[in-house]
C-alpha cells in the first residue's frame, strides 16, 4: 500500500502543457495588441477559449491589457487620433 498514482503528479504533464499552451497564446495576444494598440474580443476568444483559463486568470489578462493601454473592443475601433478631445 501506499504505492498507487499520486493524483497530483498523474495529471501534472497535461497541466503543464495546457499552461504552456495558454501561455505562449497569452504572449501572442500581447504581442498583437501592443503592434495594433487594441485587441478584439474575437482574437482574445479564439486564442483562448473560455475553458482555458480560470475566470480570475481571464480577469488578471484583460487587467493587464487594459494596463498596457490596449483597448479591448467588439469591433474594429476607428482610426487613431479621430477622437475630439
């Protein structure tokens, strides 16, 4: 006894390739937006679909993009500089 599967380390590679996974998506996504200076939804789900982080680790990644200064937006957003200030 005491020799069966530890639970934890049994899943462990799978974790670890899903956290890789999600973490080289996150680092595209940040690349993108810092090159576009706004991120669509669309790209932040289709990279990174709802399963694949936690709600608070989704929460965290739209805090850092708002952060950095990327707008997170539905659509397209209008050009640079059109807004009156």
């Amino acid at each position: 006894m005491g020799k069966g599967p530890n639970i934890a380390l049994a899943t462990r590679p799978e974790a670890d390739d899903v956290e890789s996974s999600t973490h080289a998506a996150r680092k595209g996504l940040f690349a993108r937006a810092l090159a576009q200076g706004y991120l669509l939804r669309s790209e932040l789900d289709s990279s990174l679909p709802a399963q694949a982080l936690t709600d608070s680790e989704r929460w965290l990644l739209l805090y850092s993009l708002r952060a950095a200064g990327i707008e997170v937006c539905d659509a397209k957003p209008q050009v640079a500089g059109s807004r009156k200030k």
